[in-house]
C-alpha cells in the first residue's frame, strides 16, 4: 500500500484539530483566533477554513467573519455516542468533577499500546496540568493505562503490556513487563491509581475505571494537577470521581 502524501496526511490532521478546537471554545471564532489557539499559519489556517465552509461543515458570518460549526458536524458521528459511548452523560460528568475539584479532566481509552485522551476539559487556574484531547501516552507509563490495563482480561493486558513496552518513551529504562503488570493489578484492586511525576515533573493524576464502552472495552476518568493541590485532598477528590461514577451507572446499563 502507498504511502500518504504528507501534505494530505497534515491536512487532515488540521482539520480535526480545528474541530476539536471549537468544541473546546464553543464559539465561533475569527481565522486569527483560530490559527493563533493552534500555530498555523494565517494564511493555510484561511484556506482550510474556507475549504470546510464551502463543503457545508463550517458556516461563515460575513458579519463578524467568523466561522463555526455547521448542523452537519453535529450530525456526524452522531449516532457513535448514542450507541457506543453515552458520551452526553460522561461529558456532563466530566464537567461536574471539573466545577467540584479545578482539576484538568481526562477521559482516556486503550489505543493498541498507548492510552489515548478521548475527551479533555482543561482547568482555567493560572497552574494547570496542559493535555489536549487526541494526545497519547504509552500505557506502560500513565496512570490512566495503569487503570485501563486493570480492567482487561489477564491475557490480552499481557499483550497490551508488551505492546506498551514496545512503545516506551521514558528518559529512564523501561521497567519490566511484571512491574507493569503488577501496577495494573494494583489498580484493579484499589478501584484507581495515583501517581506524581510519571511523565511531568510535580503533576500529578488520579484515575478510575469507568465500564461504559462498546462491548464493555475499558474507558477511564481522571482529574490533573499540580502535585500541590491533591495534598489533603485525594479522599475528596477520589469521593467526587466515584460519585460521577454512580450517577453514570443507569447510562452504563443501557449500553451494555
């Protein structure tokens, strides 16, 4: 098979990026806003936008000259989040936990070796932990993979483990697959995992498993922050996960 032209490959991945940014801003937004929130260039940043109007998924005010999404977006995929992920209820979740404890809030699934950050909602204090939705991390070195690996199966977390390895990113050398397996079950048994520094120095994050995938493949929540801001809070902060985790339930059921 051919490869991509890197040209097309780095558009589409634009594209994305520029509707997961008004999903983040909710608002519609000039090209200057668009392109300085995502470091394009003006003028590529012009063309994409115009592009995507002209296809019908952005519509443009010749008032303000702003662009925003269009019905058409809303309708895409539409039916992936009534089906599979119930994401309305864990999106209305997500927001609870960020409004009770400032934290940034991650939703985060199992992509081959890494975990990957399905959904963010970034806390608006001046020190905050920065991730963006779409971003990766080797699931041997998070503490949501730590969460995900717990709730597999022992034979395919084993797979998923080495697979992890395979991807390793840490200054240091990795750890063995045991250790890793052994973390993971660690979490399974606690219900969640915390963990300060495993890849941002004094950050830290605390995640639990959440069962409300298709097919019951693994999801996890977390809240990030600085390492300050959990001390004499994790009972509280762990109370507030779980809690959204019982008002989630009903949903769970539904999809299963």
């Amino acid at each position: 098979m051919r490869s991509p032209d890197a040209s097309i490959v780095k558009s589409a991945a634009r594209t994305l990026e520029i509707f997961e940014y008004f999903d983040a801003v909710r608002r519609p937004a000039p090209i200057h806003d668009v392109a300085q929130a995502l470091g394009y260039p003006h003028s590529s940043t012009a063309a994409l936008l115009r592009s995507l109007a002209d296809l019908g998924y952005l519509e443009y005010s010749i008032t303000d000259k702003t662009f925003f999404p269009s019905i058409r977006v809303s309708l895409l995929g539409h039916w992936v989040g009534e089906e599979i992920l119930s994401l309305r209820g864990i999106q209305h979740q997500m927001r609870a936990i960020a409004d009770a404890t400032g934290m940034t809030v991650v939703l985060g699934s199992i992509s081959d070796g890494y975990c990957q950050y399905v959904r963010v909602l970034e806390a608006e204090t001046p020190i905050r932990y920065h991730v963006k939705a779409g971003d990766r991390r080797c699931l041997a070195r998070s503490t949501l993979g730590h969460v995900l690996l717990g709730q597999e199966p022992a034979e395919r977390r084993r797979i998923l483990i080495l697979r992890a390895l395979a991807t390793w990113d840490g200054p240091e050398a990795a750890p063995a697959a045991e250790a890793i397996e052994k973390q993971a079950g660690q979490a399974a048994a606690r219900g969640f995992a915390f963990n300060v520094g495993l890849v941002t120095p004094h950050a830290a994050m605390l995640a639990v498993p959440l069962r409300a995938g298709y097919a019951n493949r693994p999801l996890a929540l977390a809240v990030a922050a600085a390492e300050p801001f959990f001390q004499g809070r994790r009972t509280e902060i762990l109370d507030i996960l779980r809690s959204a985790l019982t008002d989630l339930a009903p949903a769970e059921r539904a999809s299963a």
